[in-house]
C-alpha cells in the first residue's frame, strides 16, 4: 500500500470495482428478510448540495449496515423531473426542459456516484419518461372510474409568478411555496382528487405510524383536521329560504349575533345588491390573516331564541368547509370576534369551556354537556343534524403548465367529458412547443396536440391542456422501483402485482426533509390506499419508519459592497473583490441566495468522499440541524489519516499473523494486562457502534466511540505474537465498524491487510458480552478517615456511580444512619471517604 493516503486514488478505484460488477443490484430472495431503504428522490436541479450528501449519507450507512446483518436490502434512486424549473430555464434560456433536466441528472448521476452511494440504477425511474407517466395517468382513469378523479368550478389559489394553480397545501404563510409570491384567488375549472374519501382512514391511522417522529404525526393530525358538530337551518327573514351553517360548539348557538356566508356560497349572488362589493370580496376569498366582509342588507332567524341577526358575505369562510355558511359568536371564537371587534368592546374571545348563562333551559349547564344536549334538541326537532367535518380539502391537480404530466381527458361536443382509452396510454408530452413565458400552458396553443377525436363517437373533440401536479409523480415512484427500470406495469394479474409488489413494499426506512411532513407524505399516504384499493398491494401505509433529517447550516458573510459573499470570497476577514472588512451574520440554512453555501465537489476534490460523509454524519444527529465547520471536516479528515498510518505502519506484520485464535473469553485471562485491554475495548466499541446504530441512527456517538477506540489503537504496541493477533482482530473489527461510514478507504486498507473477500461480503462484527464487560476494582471506604469496608465494583464508574455504590454498602448504612452527610471525598479508582 501506499504511504500517502490519496483518497482520490482510493475512491475511483473502489467505484469503478463496485460499477463493473453490479454490485447493489437486488433481485428478491425469500430466504433474507428484506430491508427497503429509500431517500427522497431529488428534483434534477443540476448539482447536489450538502443537504443532498447528508440525506444520502445517512441512507447509504443503513443499507451497508443492514446488508452486513444479513438482510436483502434495496436501494434505489430516481428523479423527481417534471418541474417549473426546467419549463423557466426554457424560456430564459432557450433550452427544451428534456434536454435541461436529462443534462442535470447525468450530472447529479454522477456526482452521487463519486459520493459513493450503493443504489441500484438498474431501478432507476425518471418521472417525466413516457414509461413512467403513463401509470400516472392510468391512476387518474383508474380514480375516474371510482369517482376520485372529477372535475369542477371552483375558487383555486392562483400564484401571478409562477401563472399557475396550487393546492392548499402549496400556500405557505399566504405565499407560493416555489416563489414566496403573495397567492390570490381566481376561479378556474379544475382537475380534483377526492382525497377527503380517506379523511378519516388517514386521521386514524395516524396512531399507527409508531415508527414516524411525533411532530409530523401531529401536522398531518392538524392538517386533516377532524371537526364533530351540528348542521342547522337559519330561516332567511322576509324570504321563504333557510340557510344550513355548521358549528362545532352547539352551546353557543344562543350567542350567536350574525351569519356569514362564504363570497362562493349560492345564496350571495341572491342576497347582495352590490356586484362590486361582493367581487372584491371574492378576490380575498380564502384569506384568513385580512378577515373582511359586507352586510349583505338581509336577516336571519336564531331557530334557538328566534332573535333577528345580520347576514354577512366574509372572505374567511370556506365553501369547501361543512356548509359554506357559519353562525358568528364574537364572545366565544376569536375568528368572529376579530371580524366583529369594531363593533364590540371586548379586549378578545373566550373560547374554553365554561357555563352557559342567557341560553333558555341549558342555563347554567357545562358548556361541554350543552352541546350533547343543544345537538339532541336540534335533532329531535327537526332543525338540523350532527354531522363530522374536516379540514383536509380535495387535492387540486390541474396546473396550467408544460412540463408535466397530461391529463387523459378529452372534451367533446356531443358526449361531454371522455377519459382517453387505456390502450391509448400514455397521452405523450409533445416537445415541439414554443415558450413565451406568459400566459397558461403552451400546450393550448399546439393545434396538433389539442384538436383529436373522440373515442366515443369519432367526432371533433379537444384535448385538456392542463398537466397534472408534479406532487403526482413522488406519490408513489417507491412503487414504481419494486418493478426495475423500465418495466413498471400495472396490468398483470393482481396475484402477480401482489407478489412483485409485496416482496418489498412497504419502504421499512424514508428520509427526508420535515419540510415534505403534509404535502408529499401525505399525498403518499393517499395514494398508497388508492392503490390498495384496486387491489395491487397489501399494505395502506407506504413508509414504515420515516427519518427526517436536520438542515444543513452555516453562517453568512456579508460584504458592505457586494453583498452576500461565498467562503472563497473571503480571506483574512476580507472581501477578496475590494478588501473591504466583512461582516460574519449569524448561522442559517446553506442557501444559493445567501450564498452561505459548501460545493460537494470542491471538497471531495480536497478532502475525499469519506471524508465528506464522516463529516456530515459526525457533527450533529441525524434529526439535528448540522452547523457547517472547516474544522470539523479537516478533523475527520485527519482521522482518516491517522488509521491509514496506523495500517500502513503495521501491515507487513500484521499480514503474517491469525486473529481467530483469540476470539474468546478464555483467552482474555492469559494475555497481557494491556493486550487484553485492547481486546475489551475491541468488543466495547461493537458493543456501541452497534447500539448506536440502531438506537435512532446514532451516528455521531457511533463515530465518536470509533474515534476512542483509535487512540487506543494507535497508542499499543504489540510485542508478543497474542499481541500482533489481538492487534490485527481490532483493526479488522475497526475497519468493519466504520465501513458504512466511510466505505473505500475501509475497503482499501482491509485488502492491503491480505484479505481477499471484500468487505461487503463481510458479516457485522458480534461482541462476546463476557470480554465486554469491565474488570472489577477494589474499594476501599473510609468514615472520617477509618476503613470501614470493602467492596468490588466495576471499573471505569462515574464518580456519582462509585458515590452511591458506597454509600449504599449495608456496612456504612449502619453508621451512616440518621446521620448527615457532610462531606464525599473519593479517590477515582481507590477510595471513597465519607465525612460526618
């Protein structure tokens, strides 16, 4: 081997190796258990960033640990390649999205590659291939057929940048999700799923997701939203028509003091005189954080005390909500009182339980049992009903852009709306489209793509010229890898698809990014009962355990002239463009905006993949925001270095000798004091790495413990021939312990050892719990100087151990009795003295 560790040399050799012998290629084998262990598959932008090494990293360590404990592991990777910003870069760029996002992923490809990372590419998918939207737009006929998939009028969230319709979940803070772009409300024809027919299966099946981290379990809670209450008819005064309003407080109905209907609600249109009005209303439609309204002029009728109150048209109530219409208590909903609050002089509502006064019979009653009671009544009477409720809103699939999927839907004249033959499938993107930037999608200017046939009665028809949300594709590419590239299909007998299918799934380990806790998952989560429905696989849930790992961090440097500046623009706390003095600002998630970013490449150029993945899986837990340091990733660099020379040093010896004769409890007594230290330490250090890793995917810890165990490493000395033999298992067993962390240079110094099966052929080492365990002291304890007792306990205790294992001895309780502690002294390894 080498005296110089050039991990460049080193990684290239063993990626090259790994590549011409398909070595991660997973077929299915009944006799392993499986283990399917997935990463969130990235959007091609073009280059990987630190927050991609980290996520990879940290999957790449479990599969290469779960495949040394023997399991059949799969792990794949793909591109999530529909997207806006490969449709912008053809307008700002001239360049067709096909070639834009091909080029990145060849790119990303092989950066991921230099990364190291054991996928299996012959499992590759690339959603925006004809072979893979096709199935998604099977699933969309397979939904209209069920009724899942229908079309209607509605008010969507419209984004003015992007030009194009989100979802409710896409709006965060009031804003586009890609952009930040303040969203408005405009109303189009749009493509739905019924994802509100699972609304109580996924709310339930919440409680069963043991292996998800609680906080996500609790967003998608919050984000279905389960309300349980009553419907009940306001008559319109002067008009023979009743408004329905849903509340889920009951008890209140005797405070109700106005109605409000939302700005969509069919009976705004009958009540509002000024068209005006109610249009700009309608503009703020959906805005809960600028609550606003007009008085419509007309009435209602309380049914539970037959008070006279206002009707409101106010643009925070929800047609897609319950009825669409709400009774407004300002005293007790925070909502109705921010909207009333001109009017009123309360400071803000009360909205706890309490006792209800002023409420006829139900005076004086709790309020939680006034609602039992109001509900009954109001059933009984016929004035209503109680009925459930819920946040979740449909999913809007229809966006009014290119690169995406098409909808399989064809508009005719004669027949109305026809979903497009499956033999038909796929309707294929046409990529002769001229890109102008404004407007909808360029596919409603593409005569040959809109104008076809209807498969009905032959006649003239038009195409739907929205594509579907990209959230589409990642709802179930976890799937579509169970296949194998290019051979996802869907028709075989459901017996087949069910023993393809569920060998592997459901995924036993996602990571990803928090960030995807309502979006993504969720609509994973919906798509996958969809799918179970039709009867292609077995299990609702479609990831068993979820890791979402932490961001990536790192401070921001800040020119006075220039503004935001990379690391590189920064030398002796100056700018390097004009010298001028920079300003360090505080630590904040690496973004290209802020250009507080890491190039990948630039530093496995410097440092070497290992390095890189050490480092990102050392600084911080997994679920943990990981702050970037430069020394943090010279000091795993060195440590790299340090076993390299410690390999090196040794090789020639440690080649000669057997470490298999060592390998037991009985040895352990009749080596070296030192020697058998080492061995101790040897299967302490598997004892940790191991529980670490399956303790949460400890790493950090893991990686410190093998750092501990080099020191002891590199300060023995073998003498004997047991010596050289307990010197070599331990650099086995280290080598082995850090391989999923840092897989080439484990690879390279275990061959130059002489072995000749490689290390992913090895076994995870096991510990022997006999030599793990710590040797016994003797110690002494002493009363205001004077022995009083003996006793054996095990080395290596913490002071407050050893404190309480002394205090504790029968012997000194019997003096000690009553009596107060003034004083411990202990003497680590010897002696405890107590005074009294």
């Amino acid at each position: 081997m080498e005296e110089i560790y050039d991990p460049q040399t080193v990684e290239l050799k063993w990626q090259k190796y790994w590549a011409e012998r398909n070595i991660f290629k997973t077929e299915p084998d009944t006799s392993k258990k499986k283990f399917y262990c997935l990463e969130m598959f990235p959007y091609p932008s073009g280059k990987i960033h630190m927050g991609h090494v980290r996520n990879y990293a940290i999957g790449d360590v479990i599969v290469r640990y779960k495949r040394m404990r023997g399991f059949n592991v799969i792990h794949p990777m793909g591109w999530d390649a529909f997207g806006m910003p490969a449709e912008n870069a053809a307008i700002k760029e001239g360049i067709h999205p096909a070639k834009w996002t091909y080029e990145n992923i060849a790119n990303m490809k092989k950066q991921l590659n230099r990364m190291g990372m054991s996928y299996d590419w012959d499992r590759e998918v690339t959603t925006c291939s004809p072979e893979y939207y096709k199935w998604n737009q099977w699933f969309f006929l397979k939904m209209y057929e069920k009724g899942l998939a229908y079309r209607k009028s509605s008010f969507v969230n419209w984004c003015p940048s992007c030009m194009t319709v989100l979802a409710n979940e896409q709006v965060i803070d009031s804003g586009c999700w890609r952009c930040d772009t303040a969203v408005i409300k405009k109303e189009l024809e749009q493509w739905f799923f019924r994802i509100t027919h699972y609304a109580e299966d996924l709310l339930k099946a919440c409680d069963e997701l043991k292996g998800w981290p609680e906080k996500v379990v609790l967003m998608q809670k919050h984000w279905i939203g389960k309300s349980e209450g009553v419907e009940t008819d306001f008559k319109i005064d002067g008009m023979d028509e009743k408004i329905r309003i849903f509340t889920t407080r009951a008890d209140t109905l005797f405070g109700a003091t106005f109605v409000c209907l939302a700005p969509t609600h069919p009976f705004a249109e009958k009540l509002v005189a000024d068209k005006d009005a109610l249009k700009k209303v309608k503009e703020q439609y959906g805005k809960e954080d600028e609550k606003g309204g007009i008085f419509t002029g007309h009435y209602a009728i309380n049914p539970a005390n037959d008070e006279k109150i206002p009707i409101y048209i106010a643009n925070f109530v929800l047609m897609e909500y319950g009825t669409g219409a709400i009774m407004s208590v300002p005293a007790h909903d925070q909502r109705d009182f921010e909207f009333a609050k001109s009017n009123s002089e309360l400071n803000a509502a009360f909205e706890d339980d309490g006792i209800l006064i002023n409420s006829s019979s139900y005076s004086r009653l709790r309020s939680d049992v006034a609602r039992i009671e109001i509900a009954k009544h109001i059933e009984e009477k016929g004035l209503g009903k109680r009925v459930i409720n819920y946040k979740l809103r449909d999913w809007g699939i229809s966006r009014q852009r290119y690169w995406g999927t098409p909808i399989p839907i064809i508009y005719c004249e004669k027949c109305g709306v026809v979903p497009v033959p499956e033999q038909e499938l796929p309707v294929i993107l046409p990529e002769d489209v001229k890109f102008t930037g404004t407007g909808g999608s360029p596919l409603a200017d593409l005569e040959k793509f809109v104008n076809t046939n209807c498969p009905k009665c032959k006649g003239k028809a038009r195409r739907e010229t929205d594509t579907m949300d990209t959230f589409v594709d990642s709802s179930w590419y976890f799937i579509g890898y169970c296949f194998g590239k290019g051979k996802i299909n869907f028709n075989p007998s459901l017996s087949t698809l069910n023993s393809q299918l569920g060998h592997w799934m459901p995924v036993d380990q996602y990571i990803g990014g928090v960030e995807h806790a309502v979006l993504h998952l969720l609509y994973s989560r919906f798509f996958t009962r969809v799918i179970k429905d039709l009867g292609i696989i077995n299990s609702p849930e479609p990831f068993t355990n979820l890791l979402t790992q932490g961001m990536v961090c790192k401070e921001t440097l800040k020119c006075p002239n220039h503004g935001w500046l990379f690391p590189e623009d920064v030398k002796d706390e100056k700018c390097v463009k004009c010298g001028k003095a920079v300003g360090r600002g505080r630590v904040e998630k690496m973004s290209k905006s802020k250009k507080n970013v890491i190039d990948p490449d630039h530093l496995i150029n410097r440092y070497g993949a290992d390095t890189s993945r050490l480092f990102s899986l050392f600084a911080a837990p997994p679920e943990r925001d990981l702050e970037w340091s430069d020394q943090g990733v010279e000091g795993a660099y060195r440590f790299l270095n340090r076993i390299w020379n410690i390999v090196y040093k040794n090789s020639a010896k440690v080649q000669k000798c057997n470490s298999t004769t060592v390998l037991n409890s009985e040895t352990l007594r009749l080596l070296h004091s030192r020697t058998s230290a080492l061995l101790r330490k040897t299967h302490q250090t598997i004892k940790r790495v191991t529980n670490d890793i399956e303790r949460e995917y400890h790493f950090n810890t893991a990686i410190a413990a093998l750092m501990e165990f080099v020191n002891d490493l590199s300060s023995f000395e073998p003498k004997s021939e047991d010596d050289w033999k307990v010197f070599r298992f331990s650099i086995e067993t280290l080598l082995l312990l850090l391989s999923p962390f840092s897989p080439h240079i484990t690879e390279e110094l275990w061959e130059s050892m002489g072995n000749k099966k490689k290390i992913l052929e090895q076994k995870w080492p096991s510990w022997d719990e006999d030599i793990a365990k710590e040797e016994e002291i003797e110690l002494v304890i002493q009363i205001n100087g004077k022995v009083k007792a003996k006793i054996m306990i095990p080395a290596g205790l913490s002071d407050d151990e050893v404190r309480k294992k002394a205090i504790d001895e029968p012997k000194i309780q019997e003096i000690i009795s009553k009596k107060a502690l003034k004083k411990v002294f202990i003497v680590k390894g010897k002696l405890v003295n107590i005074v009294i």
